[in-house]
C-alpha cells in the first residue's frame, strides 16, 4: 500500500449516504454518536471505520458545509454501489459521495469520501476527504481536506484553499483569499506541533496546486504511541484548523456572488480546473483505487466521478 | 535586523568586483585563495567578509556560469559606488554587481552580490545572493542561490529554479524542467541534514514564486554550535546541491536556443518576469537596504538594480 500514503490528495472523503439526499448530520447538538448504531438508526450507514476523532471532526465539517451551503446543493445521484463500496475479499470499505451544486449555486461539487482498507501486516489504512469545488462564476479557492491514517499514532494531514490562479501573476488575488484571511495561522499553529513534520506529495502536480499556506504535514505519535494523544490532536488542533479553513472559504464563496467573472475568464477557470481534476483522476484514483477495491469497483467510482468533474 | 531574515530572497549576492569587466574566478585550479590579498592582488575585492566555505562555493559557481555563459554577458556597467558600499558609520559593507545578456544571448541577467553587517548585539550577518534570470527569448527558468547567515552555525539556504509559468496549467512545463531533470533530489537530500529545517519566508508573494522543488531550509548547527560543522555542510552538502542546480540552469538555458517562443507568450513572460521583479524590489531592497546602509546608498543600488531589472 506504498502508493497509497505517497500520493496524497486521495480525492476520497468520509461519505454520510443520504437516503433522504440530504446531509443527514446538520443536527449540531450531537455531532458525535456515541455508538455507530445510533447514527445508523438516524441517517445510515455513518462512517463505521473511521476512528472517533476523525469522525466527529468530518461530522462537524459537514454540518458546517450544509448550514452554509445546503440549498445550494443538488441531491446525490451517486448509484449506492459507489455509496457502498467493498472490495470482494471484504478487506477493503468505502464510500464516494457527490453533491453538486444547483444552477444558480457558486458550488461545482462537494465530494466527500472514506476509505478503509486492512494491509497485509495487519494494519489498516483510513482515508477521509471532503473536497469542494466550486465553479467558473467565482474565482475564489476550493476547499480540500485529507486525512490519511496509516496507524493508529500517525498520519498525514492536507488542508488547503487550492488557488484558481497563477499567484505570482495576481498578487491581488493572493492578498485577498490568503493574506488578508490569515490563512497563515492555522498553518504556523499546526506546523509548531512537536509531532508534526512536513509532508511533501510525491507528485510535484499535486504540490504545485497547493497554496503558499497549504497545511501538509505528517502527524506521528510515535511507533508505540500514544493513540489517545494522537486522538487529541485531530479533536482539538487538527479540528480547530480545518474549522477555521472551512469557515474562510464558506465566506468567501458566499461573497463572490456580488462579483462578476468575465466570459474570458470563466473558459480560463474552466480549463485550469479541467487539469486538476483530470489530473487528480490519473495520478490518484486510477493508480491507487484498483490496489484497493480490484478492477471493476474501482472503474465504477472513477466513472462516478469524472460525471461529477465532467472531464 | 529581524526583517532581514524574515524576509528571503534578498537579491543580494555575493560580488567580485571585475576591473576587467569579466569574472575573474574563471581560473577553477584555485577557487579558493588562502588569504584575502592573494585574492586582492589578482581580481580587486574579493568577497573580503565571506566565511571562506560560502567564499569558495560562490566562486565555484560563478565559475561554472562564467565557463558557460561567459561569452553572452556584457561587461558589467555598476558604477564603482554600487560595486563598493558601505555605511557612514562603516559597520556595513556589501557589494551589488550586474552583468546583462548580449542581444543575442537568453539571458537577461546575472546578479551577484554579498552584503555584511554587524548587529548591534556583537554579531554579524552575511547575505550571498546569485541570482540569474533569462529574458523572453526563453521560457527556461530562473536560477536563485541565497544564503543568509545570521550567526556562525547558522543560516537559510534558498536554492531554487523559478518557474517562468503557472506549472497547474502546464504540466509539460513541469515535467520537463522539474520532474525530468530530479530537482528534487538535492531538496530530499538537503532536507534529510539533522540539521535542516524548513524554512518560509514570510512573504506569501515569495513562497509563490518558488518551484515545487524549491530547497528553503535553515540549516542549525546549534547555539554553541560547531562552526567546522556549517562550514562542511556548505561546503559539501550544500555546494553540491548548488553545483547541481546550477549546472541543470545552464544546459536548459544553452537547450533553449533551438525553440521558438511566440510573440503572445514573449509578451506573457515580460510581464510576469516583470512582477516578480518589480515585487522583489518592493519586498525586499525597499524594506532592508536603507536599514542596512542608510537611505542614500540604498536610493543607489536599488536604482542600479532597476535599470538592470527594466522595471
């Protein structure tokens, strides 16, 4: 499962399925079920791998996102052999689910996923992201989240505005989306963890679509760490972090209504946007999904997702 | 001083003052004289404040350019009071010397220069800065090297290649110049030193402008540090990478002789070499010159460098 940990930006996020094609976990007042029983009686199947810390981290996320951005989203049509996923020696679970935004909607999609696989040495592998995108109305960033446990004492940690344009050619834009939004704190804040060191992609694209303030980082707790100290982290500093991010960029979504994005530049968005995530496909999805899942469930998340990426 | 180290890419190099208007390092059997006057005696001034390890890896490399570049450069055209500076109350000293490209050659220019400058506390710091950029005949990039030392068992190492495009909208580009060509190996090696540590500059407009391979690193050899240590990791580890980098700078910039880079993208290349210029003035030189050298002298050389840089 080299790859798997080598790449980031998974492009594979938590996934609540959503019978009632709504997020089901807007109820804020409890945001962490204490047994995954009781969210399955609320809303389905809800995250069963995912360790408690990442889980109610993603719930909150998720409540935030559909506060905010609720009737800008379309129901899901994502079939429920993508919703529920299983590779079949059952070694492997996951979900994809998409949303995308409604006509009038800023929002492109939101893409939320988990995936939970058992290595060979025993071990397992989670991996949680919430991608938003948004679309060629507004140039302001999308919004990217992965974790990725390796253990249960470390992981890797991206969280990102990816920047929809050359920031050396528009120092405005870098001014208003990332200096003025401070976006530098939550990165400095995490980088002085003790645990925490700096997480390079393998692939120089990927780092390439980060931001100046991307947070990449590596969190380890050590071989015979302190699971609950790693706990701790993604509850408090991890959580407060992505919070924060999500907050910023839900501002400055909603504010980009008031502005106008020329034709010219709208086809340039459109294009740039384009290589990301036909990008993001091939490096990420087409390489790593197969190891996992096997041929033929992998082909089908792929082709799910090209339809939300339409590329 | 703080500014001066929490701001990178100083665009100050370390110089040698050319009465002969060429480099006068090009003799590589003796790149490093035992003693300042013997230096003296054969080229003017040479790099009198430098440590010698940051001495020999600054000729070394300034050899390599003069062994291939030499002919496409025109003799150096700083008046003597650029080339020469120093502070009224003389605990400043630096040098700023330009050479720029013939007609006929890619590069646009070559900037090498060294400033010293003792703090009040009792220390000193030492600024080397090669810094080679190529006109719009050529999409190739850049080539950067500082080293800020702020104490004898300390510095910041910036050695990158720029990028002259958005790399999310061309990855050819980044395949070609970064993937193809390992800039990321000397960055993993570098990074691996028990003494490395990322370094940010904390100017977001900087830390767009370098690649992805980017080595940005300070390099710690411990408060009662071991300066034989840092002088070996410049001279050896650090010199190699720069040897490296240097060496992959000049055969794209020789390579990019057989291309053809349209009229349109001439006109794009100008105008974003001509931000980062613009921007690197505004950042760095406007904010730290007249710190370090009074408001007179900065007026001098930062005019001298906005002639070369034509903006």
């Amino acid at each position: 499962m080299q790859a798997l940990t080598s790449h980031s930006f998974k492009l594979f996020s938590p996934l609540l399925s959503s019978t009632s094609h709504r997020f089901p976990y807007s109820t804020r007042s409890s945001p962490r079920p204490s047994s995954g029983r009781a969210s399955m009686e609320r809303s389905g199947p809800d995250f069963p791998y995912l360790p408690p810390a990442h889980r109610a981290l993603i719930l909150n996320l998720l409540a935030t996102v559909d506060d905010r951005l609720g009737s800008d989203l379309l129901p899901s049509a994502v079939p429920s052999d993508v919703i529920r996923l299983q590779n079949p020696q059952g070694s492997a679970h996951g979900s994809v689910d998409i949303r995308t935004g409604s006509q009038t909607s800023p929002v492109d999609f939101v893409l939320q996923s988990w995936l939970h696989c058992q290595t060979p040495g025993g071990g397992e592998i989670n991996i949680a992201t919430l991608f938003a995108f948004l679309n060629s109305s507004t140039d302001a960033p999308h919004f990217l989240l992965e974790l990725i446990q390796g253990s249960p004492t470390s992981l890797v940690l991206l969280l990102d505005l990816l920047p929809r344009k050359d920031l050396v050619l528009h120092p405005d834009y870098l001014d208003e989306f990332y200096h003025q939004t401070d976006l530098d704190g939550p990165r400095r804040d995490l980088e002085k963890l003790p645990q925490a060191s700096p997480y390079r992609s393998s692939s120089l694209f990927i780092r390439s679509v980060l931001s100046p303030t991307a947070i990449a980082i590596t969190v380890d707790c050590g071989k015979e760490g302190d699971v609950k100290a790693m706990e701790d982290i993604v509850a408090r500093e991890i959580g407060s972090a992505a919070e924060k991010i999500i907050r910023i960029w839900l501002e400055k979504s909603a504010e980009v209504r008031g502005r106008v994005v020329g034709e010219g530049e709208k086809e340039f968005l459109e294009s740039r946007d384009g290589l990301i995530k036909r990008k993001a496909v091939e490096i990420d999805l087409a390489a790593n999904l197969p190891r996992m899942f096997g041929p033929e469930v992998a082909q089908r998340v792929v082709a799910e997702i090209q339809k939300a990426f339409r590329v």
